[in-house]
C-alpha cells in the first residue's frame, strides 16, 4: 500500500518523461521549471504537514499552488501538450 506522501515524488520513468517533453523546448522549459519546481516545493511541504493524509487537507494546498503556478510563464503548445500526458 502506498502511503499518500509517497506520491509526491516522482518516479525516473515519470521524470524522463517531463524530460523528454521539453526537447526542443530547452529555454522555454528553463524558464518554466525556474518558476515551477519552488511552486511544487511549496505544494509538496504543504501537503506533507497532513501526516494522516485526512480527506480535505489538501483543498488549501490546492488552491494555494494553483494561483502560483498561474504566475508561472506557459510553455509552447507543443511542450506543454506532452508535458501534460506525462502520467503522474
């Protein structure tokens, strides 16, 4: 069974696939992830304050990462439709 904190890191296959998603796309993607992984560092210190992993917990942290990571510059169409099928 898997503790609900272990899924907020990310697996090599998951993190090859991000990689990959940004080929082609190196500076966009730089300045993408220069904003993104604080935000997800952020996100991740969040939820990892609810040791019990209690439904609804995580709401606050939601909304909280979703208004940063909007702060974030978008990556082109054609990275972020990969990047988004990354399954994570």
């Amino acid at each position: 069974m898997q503790a609900c904190g272990d899924s907020l890191f990310l697996s090599e296959e998951e993190r090859d696939c991000l990689a990959d998603s940004l080929e082609g796309f190196e500076e966009e993607g730089k300045r993408y992830l220069d904003c993104a992984n604080p935000v997800m560092e952020d996100y991740g210190n969040c939820l990892s304050m609810n040791p019990g992993c209690e439904a609804g917990w995580y709401d606050d942290c939601t909304v909280a990462y979703q208004d940063a990571i909007e702060m974030c510059p978008e990556l082109p169409d054609g990275a972020r439709n990969k990047f988004i099928t990354c399954d994570l």
